[in-house]
C-alpha cells in the first residue's frame, strides 16, 4: 500500500509516497507524484489534466523508477505479517491511581474531578505495596518494569508515593527487575522539596499546563473556580531548571476553546520548555468542548502551521519536541509494538485506589472491565486475552490506514467511548493520527535534507 | 534515480522478529489520551549494553 501527500513548506509543495507496509519514504518531484497517485490510487481531475500534459518519456522514466523500488521491495511492499496475538499473561507496566482526589476541576477532565465516578479515595501504602509485588509476579521475563503515579492529583498523596518508590527499589534487586518511574501532576503542590524529590526519583515526570494563560485558566480551575495559571506556571519552570537533561514533558490538552492550538504550543515553548505534548480532548459531541469531525480541517491546518513553526525553531535557539511529531525512521519500535499499540488490557493495566485492576486508566471505575485486584490477581483473564486480540491486523479500519503502524490501532478507551466497543473507531482520533504523521514525515525530511 | 528520492527505506525488515517487551509502554510517556507508538525506541539494543556493563 502507497500512501500519497503532500506537504507545503515555506509556501511550495513538497511531494511524498510513503509505503506503509515497509515504512519506506520517498521524496519525489510533481511528475512521479501523478504517476504515483494513477498507479496506487486515482486521479482527481485537476492532477489528471496535468497529468497529461506530461510527455511520454517522462512519464517513462518515472513508470521505471517506480517499478525498480517495487522489485526492490522499498514500495508497494507486501504485509508482513498477517496474524499476531499479544502475550497477555504478562504485565510490565502499572498505572497507579495513587489518589482519586484532585485539587484542580478541569472542564474535560475524563476522570471527573479525579474521582472518576467513585468516591474520593487515597491508595495506602499497603496496597501500593501489593500492587508492586503483583506487578513483579506478573512480569515473567520481563526485567525493565514501569509505575506511573496517576491521580487525581498524585501529589496529595506524595507520601504513599514515597514509600511505594523505596518499596520497589528495595524488591528490584531480588526480583532482577529494573523500575522506571513516572509522576503525571497539575503542578499545584510542585513546591521545592517536592520538586526536588521528583527530580531525584522519577524517571519521567509530566507536567499538566494547557499553553497560553487565557486558555489554561479558561478550562483548569482549581476547586474554588479560581484561577491557577499563575502559580503553576512558576512551579513548572522552576522544576525545568532543575531537571536538565532527564525526561520530562509538559503536557497540555487543546479543545473546541483553542482550535489555533499552536499558539499555546508556542507559549509552552516561549516559556523555557522543550518538551511538550499538546494533545486534542476527548469529549463526546455533545459537551460544548468537544472537538468535532466538522473542525477537522481547521485541525489540519493548525497542524501544519505548528509544523512550520516547529521546524523554524528547531533551528534557533528555541528548539523543542513536540511529541507528536518525533519520529526516528532508521529505528524505532519492533513490529510487535506496532501491531498492539500502549498494551492496555495486556502488559499495561490501571490500578485504583483500592487495588483493582483495569486495562488503562481510562477504564477506571467501569465495572465491566474490572480485571482482578492486586492482592489477589486476575480474576477476568478472558477479558485480557480479548484485548490481546485487539491489533492493527484484527481492526477493519486499520487496513487501509498509512498511520496504522504508527498509533498500534488506536486508543482502546476512546474508542470504547465513542462506538461503545474498544476496537471500534474513533474517526476522529485516526483523522488527527493520520494528519501528524503526514507531518512527522514531512519534518523528518526537510531536518534531513536541509539546503 | 532522476525522479525519487530515497528518504527512509524498510525500516520494519530489520527488526520485525523482536517484540521482547522490554520498551516503554507509550501511555507512561505524555499521552494519556492518545496512540502513539511511533515514536518510541527499541529498548533491545539499549539491554544488551546495560546488561554487559553490568556483568563486568
């Protein structure tokens, strides 16, 4: 399968095939581009009235270059795989929800104000304890382990926290196992012991702040509906000064409010940071946040004009990443991941304050997808083996999609939200995957083949 | 070749045999509403080193 787009940089079209099964880009002029779009799908009438103006040689030659990468294998390249179950009797991941209380109450929050639907509660220290040790029975061979701390807001609960990360490091050496931490907070209690200890101990840690001031305190109010921008904002640059070199991304969310979402991209940038995810809500149609599939043009070209703001930046002093559009075409994940995407359900799961087990964090408080409990394991293994079975190759919509090796099939809980099962699709989702992409490739390119 | 260029070609070859496990699940990373796992690295290579260092 061919895939044919075009990306505008600097005002001119730049022409690309992208074959999907192979995971091979190409850069070509217009004339191999119409050949290409003829060959692999369909002309439309304005490329097929340029199309003939094209003489036969040229047309030729291109026909030529085409069929020599077929034979190569670099295009139109068959699948590679036709079918692939997950290992569901692993686990290598836990999300902790370490505390269903937030001190923050955000318009679209899926969590609904931290409590996701159940009554405020704070994980003890005894159930995180079982949950790491469920976590390294579970683990088979698997040495590299992972524990989020999640919320709710996680650092109400720091000191839970605290004594989980000393209770891992110690039962890692013994269990031959490797622990990877990551904290998700709102910033709000990110004051400088805090940082200072999340710094030393986290892995990872993501730092919840929506972009411009206006838009942030527009949809993330603390409990009172004050504003809060302000306060986090200084927390957060503070904790990238004295975080350096490790990971850390600053996250926001952009919704129906701020569809010209690079502007608060650009703000998180203007701000000292580096890292940055500006990711679209999730809401259904009818909340008056909720992104819809009439918006996606906007969406799209709001996308390109970051792109370009991207690559210009990444020249000065201001350069960043953005999470959606790294992509590193030489290496990257193996086949496996790409065909299963995050392992929600599989060997990735949620946990909540009480100890019951969930396929994601966005399951949480969903009883029909309650997995087990950490203290006395998986009681709903039929349902893991289901998820098992959600990949690229069993999902209709995946067939035909040029990003389907690079989203893994989608996120299983918005489409469970959206088409009520969690291997349907979320048109929208897919819509802005495909879109990013596009310009990952794009970008890929013109970093790589600067003038 | 006059009219194509190579960018990128058969990255999935190399390594569609793996699937040890051993790499980041994606939602520990920034997304949480999201997919996306292309833009994660194979831990492979990067256990091979760790473990070696080790065992000196």
């Amino acid at each position: 399968m061919v895939h044919t787009f075009i990306y505008k940089h600097n005002g001119q079209p730049l022409y690309f095939l992208w074959d999907v099964e192979s995971g091979s880009l190409f850069n070509v002029d217009d004339v191999a581009f119409l050949c290409a779009v003829k060959r692999y799908s369909a002309l439309n009438d304005e490329q097929a009235s340029e199309y003939r103006k094209i003489s036969p040689e040229r047309i030729a030659e291109c026909e030529e270059e085409l069929s020599s990468l077929e034979s190569e294998g670099a295009l139109n390249a068959p699948r590679k795989i036709s079918e692939f179950t997950k290992n569901a009797g692993v686990v290598k991941a836990l999300c902790l929800h370490i505390c269903h209380d937030c001190n923050l109450r955000c318009e679209y929050c899926f969590a609904s104000g931290g409590t996701y639907n159940t009554a405020r509660d704070y994980m003890s220290a005894e159930t995180a304890k079982a949950a790491i040790d469920f976590l390294i029975s579970s683990s088979g061979n698997i040495r590299n382990l992972e524990v989020d701390f999640f919320g709710g807001e996680p650092l109400m609960n720091l000191g839970v926290v605290k004594e989980t990360v000393e209770y891992a490091k110690s039962r890692a050496a013994e269990a031959g196992k490797r622990f990877s931490f990551t904290m998700t907070t709102n910033c709000l209690l990110l004051n400088k012991a805090n940082a200072e200890w999340l710094n030393a101990e986290m892995d990872n840690v993501v730092l919840s702040i929506d972009g411009r001031e206006s838009v942030h305190n527009g949809v993330r109010k603390s409990v009172s509906g004050k504003d809060c921008f302000g306060v986090i904002l200084d927390n957060a640059i503070a904790f990238r000064k004295i975080r350096g070199d490790k990971k850390y991304y600053v996250r926001g969310t952009y919704t129906a409010k701020n569809k010209d979402f690079c502007s608060d991209v650009l703000a998180l940038n203007d701000r000292g940071f580096d890292q940055i995810s500006v990711e679209p809500v999730v809401l259904p149609e009818d909340h008056p946040l909720a992104l819809k599939m009439s918006d996606i043009e906007e969406l799209e070209a709001e996308y390109d004009k970051l792109a370009e703001a991207y690559i210009e930046r990444r020249k000065t002093g201001k350069w960043f990443n953005f999470f959606h559009y790294m992509i590193d075409l030489d290496h990257g994940p193996c086949l496996n991941k790409r065909l299963t995407g995050c392992g929600a359900g599989t060997d990735y799961l949620a946990v909540s304050p009480t100890g019951d087990i969930y396929p994601c964090h966005q399951f949480v408080g969903n009883e029909e997808y309650l997995l087990g409990n950490v203290r006395e394991g998986i009681s709903r293994q039929d349902v893991r083996e289901r998820f098992a079975r959600y990949t690229v190759l069993s999902k209709p919509h995946c067939a035909e999609c040029p990003a389907k090796y690079y989203c893994g099939g989608g996120c299983t809980a918005n489409a469970l939200h959206f088409t009520g099962s969690p291997d349907g699709c979320y048109e929208l989702g897919c819509a802005l995957q495909r879109k990013r992409l596009e310009n990952s490739l794009a970008i890929y390119y013109i970093e790589n083949n600067a003038d | 070749m006059k009219h194509i260029k190579a960018v990128s070609t058969k990255i999935f070859d190399k390594n569609h045999k793996t699937g040890c496990g051993e790499c980041q699940a994606s939602c520990q990373s920034a997304c949480k509403t999201s997919c996306t796992v292309g833009n994660q690295a194979c831990a492979k290579e990067e256990k091979i080193l760790r473990e070696t260092k080790e065992d000196k």
